[in-house]
C-alpha cells in the first residue's frame, strides 16, 4: 500500500510538467546543466537551486511533496556538515557589491526564445554556458569560443593602425581590469580602444563576434609608479555599456585573499615577455610558486623592483618543468580560477604583471595580487561609498 507522502508525491508529478521525472526524496539524481550527481531535496534545503529559482535559471526538478518543490540538489543541507563558529563568524556578512555583481552578471549565459506550443508562445529560458569546468592540469593549448567571455585585448594606435600590445579582464558593464604599465607605453603611447569577445585576431571567421570600443578614461591603481613595478594595476573606463552575451560577459573579483594552488592564465602572448605571438587565445594551467623560491628568481636589487617582491600586493606563478609554459600570457591579462559554486563564472585572482626571461622552467612571472586592491575597484567601479551601509545579505553558502 502506498504511504500518504508516496500518494502525494505522485500527484505532485502528475501536476508537474512532463519534463519532470518523478523520483523520492533522498533518491539521487542527476543535474541536467552540468551533469553533476545530486540528491532529491526540498528547494529550501537547497542553496543553489534556490538561487537558481529565484533569478529564473533552469534547474532540474524531482517532483513536488507536500505542496513543496523538490528538486536535484548537489550539496543539500542535509548533507553538509555544521558550520563552525569560525568560519560562520568570518564568511557570513554584508555582502560586498563585486559579488553582488557577480551573482547579476552570472545571468548573461540565460537566453530567452519564443517557442510555440499550439495557439500559446512560452518563452523559453536556457542556460549557454560555453565554457566546461575541467581539471586543472592542461598545458597550454588554444581557447575555444566563448570559454573567457571576459578577456579583452588592448589598442594602441602606431602609424595609424591599431596594435594589439597588452590583456585585459572585462569586471563590469563599463570597466576593463588591465595592469599599471598597460595604459601607457613609452614605445605605443595611451590605450586608446579595446576588444572585446576575440579569439583569433588574425580573421573574422572564427564565429565569434568581437566589439571594439573606445578608451573614456584611463585610471591607475593606487600608488602605481610608471617607473616602479609595484601596484601594476588599472582600471580603463569604456566610451560606452557593454552589451552581454554568453560569450562576451564580465569575470568576477576574489571575495577572499585565498590560498590557490593552481591558476588558468589566458593571454594572446603578445607583449614581449610573454613569448610567442599567437593571434589565438592562448591557455595556460600555472603552478603558484612559493615567495621563497620567487625571491630567488627577483632579487632586490634592481631599479624597478627596489623592495623585493611586495607579498601583501603581489605573487608568483609560473611551471616548474615545461617550458613552453613558463611564460604565456600577457601583459595586464587574468590570472583566473573556476569559481566555486557559482555556474559557469570565473573568479580573477591576478593581472599578469611581468616575467624574466621567457621559456625558462622554474622561473615564475609575477602578478598582482587583486584582492589587495578590492577597495580601490569597487569605488572606482560602482561608485561604492564605504562608509555607506550595504543591503545585508547571507553570503555562508557562496564561497
Ligand atoms: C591552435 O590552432 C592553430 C590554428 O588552428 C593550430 O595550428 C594549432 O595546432 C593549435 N594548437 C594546438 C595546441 O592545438
Ligand atoms: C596619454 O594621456 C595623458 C593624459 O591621460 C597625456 O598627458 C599624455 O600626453 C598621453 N600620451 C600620449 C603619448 O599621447
């Protein structure tokens, strides 16, 4: 005899539209979006379906029970373990605008089509993530359309054409993260526009469709020196808004001055240090190297570098053992990682700041250290008053 909740639950699916299929509470499931293992979960034990809910994602439904949503849930409450004292005392908080922001942009890989079912339109919601979450451990190989929706490649303008000489990362609908030495070079003069959505520079049909937009201002990070390699960082200020696609959308900002073992760097190698041109995007899996082995390979003596590496500000990455990988990137490009939780997103740790010599294994390059300058972005960027009070909001479960 079937139990009142199985009786329920039954008639629960058969309300529920017929993509769904029924299964238990408890039982495990698959998520279509990303193939991941699940179990079946009331939404509300559910942090990132819900989330899905709320902002209108698709999400993969195990039926209804007791007039509640069950739904295919990766990690549901259940299952995880109590939050420490720690660790609830140190994450949970207001919620910083960059990761606000965040959460918004991660609705650019939603498309809307109108589908037609008899005499009704519905408007129909799908996820286009075009990037997939692999291991860390490729060496370096060419990117594929749409997986770093966020990289930007900067303009200079020498004898009347525009030369593509340094990276960037899109952060915003307006805003391009690049280093200190990218706005102005002694040899190619200003920024003055930047590309956005490439993968090969060198034709237009690599089915992409890259935008070139003006540089309205150009704005270094705080205590960036041209003459000095510490705080290489800077924000450009596009001519106009950037529309987002799935495949051309912003990366978000580190919330933690975590420890990362291992860092995607992404670049078209076309600064000098950086080796080889390629007119393809390039990708690279990097080592973090320790700061010992990084004071090593940069010793204090120099002009540029007159303090050492800086470790609050600045870090070393690099590939111990292949050469080919030591030094790929650019200029002023991400340093980036998956982000964690949070579908189809990148978090930047990064910008490429510079290197030694290239194409020699266990020398790393150096880049700075994002998370230092968060502050200094989000005021820059979204006009952040920080004294000003922000929307609480419960931020335990995003990492
Ligand atoms: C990258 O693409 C180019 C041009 O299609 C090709 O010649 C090259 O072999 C590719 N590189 C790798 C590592 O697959
Ligand atoms: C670059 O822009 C600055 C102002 O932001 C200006 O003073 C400088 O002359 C420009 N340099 C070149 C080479 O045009």
């Amino acid at each position: 005899m079937l139990s009142n909740q199985l009786k329920l639950l039954m008639i629960g699916c058969l309300l529920a539209s017929s993509v769904v299929t029924c299964q238990d509470l408890g039982e495990d499931c698959v998520v279509k979006s990303n193939n991941r293992k699940g179990v079946c979960s009331y939404i509300t034990d559910c942090k990132h379906v819900e989330y899905e809910f709320y902002h209108g994602f698709p999400f993969t439904s195990c039926g209804t029970l007791n007039g509640r949503k069950v739904v295919c849930c990766i990690n549901p409450k259940s299952n995880q373990p109590k939050p420490t004292e720690r660790t609830s005392t140190t994450t949970s908080g207001p919620l910083r605008v960059h990761k606000k922001k965040c959460l918004e942009y991660q609705s650019a890989i939603i498309e809307s089509s109108k589908f037609s079912v008899g005499f009704e339109q519905e408007d129909i919601k799908t996820q286009n993530c075009l990037h997939k979450q692999v291991p860390l451990i490729v060496g370096g190989d060419n990117a594929t359309a749409g997986e770093f929706p966020h990289m930007a490649l900067l303009g200079y303008i020498i004898e009347k054409q525009v030369q593509w000489k340094c990276g960037g990362s899109l952060i915003s609908e307006k805003f391009v993260l690049t280093a200190g030495h990218c706005l102005e070079s002694f040899d190619f003069g200003n920024v003055t526009v930047v590309r956005l959505g490439e993968l090969d520079y060198s034709t237009d049909l690599d089915k992409v469709r890259p935008e070139d937009i003006n540089v309205l201002r150009r704005i270094p990070g705080p205590g960036y020196l041209g003459d000095l390699r510490y705080n290489d960082i800077a924000l450009i200020e596009l001519e106009r808004i950037v529309k987002f696609t799935p495949s051309l959308r912003p990366a978000c900002l580190p919330p933690i001055d975590g420890n990362y073992e291992k860092f995607i760097a992404t670049g078209w190698g076309v600064t000098s240090f950086l080796g080889k041109d390629s007119t393809i995007l390039q990708k690279v899996v990097l080592d973090w190297f320790s700061y010992d082995k990084c004071f090593k390979s940069y010793n204090t003596g120099t002009k540029e570098l007159n303090q050492g590496i800086d470790s609050a500000t600045q870090f070393c990455a690099g590939s111990e053992k292949e050469e080919k990988d030591a030094c790929q990137g650019d200029s002023g490009g991400p340093m980036q990682i998956y982000y964690e939780g949070l579908y189809c997103m990148y978090k930047l740790i990064g910008v490429t700041s510079f290197g030694q010599s290239c194409a020699t294994p266990g020398v790393p390059g150096v880049y700075t250290n994002i998370y230092y300058y968060l502050d200094w972005i989000e005021q820059t960027v979204w006009n952040v008053d920080l004294k000003g009070t922000e929307e609480l909001l419960d931020v335990r479960n995003l990492k």
